[in-house]
C-alpha cells in the first residue's frame, strides 16, 4: 500500500518537474522531445523530490551544447556510454532529434542553496 502512495507521487512529482521546464513557446517536436525526455530520460537526468537523492546522472540543460557539440549529444543518446544505455534501436532519429530540440530550450538548474548552519 505504502509503495503505491509512493509512486503515485513520484508520478506526481515527475509530471511537476516536466511542468516546471515546460516554456509556453514550445513547438510540437520540442514538446515530443519533452514527452520524450520526462518518460525515458528522467529517471537520470531529473532531481524529482527534494529529499530524493540525486540521479545519478547531470542535470542536461542547453548548457551541453556549449561548445557546439549538437552532433555529439545525439550520438550520445544514439549509443549511450559505459554508465547510459544508448537509444539507437528504441527511438526513430527524428525522436532524437525532438529530445535535443527540447534540451535546447531547458535553462541550467540554479546552483544548490549553501547548507544552513544550526
Ligand atoms: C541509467 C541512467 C541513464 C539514463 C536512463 C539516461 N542517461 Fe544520460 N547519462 C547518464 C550518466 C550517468 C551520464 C554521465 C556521463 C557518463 O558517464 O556517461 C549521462 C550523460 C548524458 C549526456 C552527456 C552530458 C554531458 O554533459 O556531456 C547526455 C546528452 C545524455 N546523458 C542524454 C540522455 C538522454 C537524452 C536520455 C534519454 C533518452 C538519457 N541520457 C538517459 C545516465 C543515464
């Protein structure tokens, strides 16, 4: 029973995080690649509760495209890496492409509050 109330909210939880980076302007594939992100990626790549700890992988954000490397981050995805499973054989290239649309807008979460001091 408990486990179900606990899902329930990771669902809830999820689905707020998908909110929270959700910009009004996104277009059809951007939205998709958020679909697309929030179901298969999140499970990495978004913090969903505030005492869950941290996934265990970074926090993707328009900042991965820094130094230009759009061709790298969807071979990335495409084939993963030793700690990620890659996606070449689940996701169609368009569906790859929509996911990177969609990380381009996502801004850089804030830096972490300084611990409080009792
Ligand atoms: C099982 C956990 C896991 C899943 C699921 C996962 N990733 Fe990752 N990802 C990682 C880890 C860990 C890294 C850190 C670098 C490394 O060791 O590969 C990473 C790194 C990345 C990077 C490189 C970041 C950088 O700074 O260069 C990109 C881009 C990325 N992931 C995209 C995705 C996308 C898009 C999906 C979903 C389609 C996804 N990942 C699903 C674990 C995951």
């Amino acid at each position: 029973m408990k486990q179900i109330a606990l899902s329930g909210a990771m669902v809830v939880a999820l689905t707020c995080a998908a909110a929270a980076q959700q910009g009004p302007g996104l277009t059809a594939p951007q939205r998709e690649g958020q679909r697309l992100f929030t179901q298969h990626c999140g499970v990495c790549h978004l913090k969903i509760l505030i005492n869950v700890p941290a996934p265990n992988g970074p926090a993707l954000s328009n900042k991965v495209f820094e130094n230009g490397a759009e061709a790298s981050v969807k071979a990335r995805i495409a084939d993963g890496s030793p700690n990620m499973p890659g996606y070449k054989l689940m996701f169609e290239p368009a569906q790859i492409d929509a996911i990177v649309d969609y990380l381009k807008t996502v801004n850089p979460p804030p830096p972490p509050a300084a611990p409080v001091r009792r």
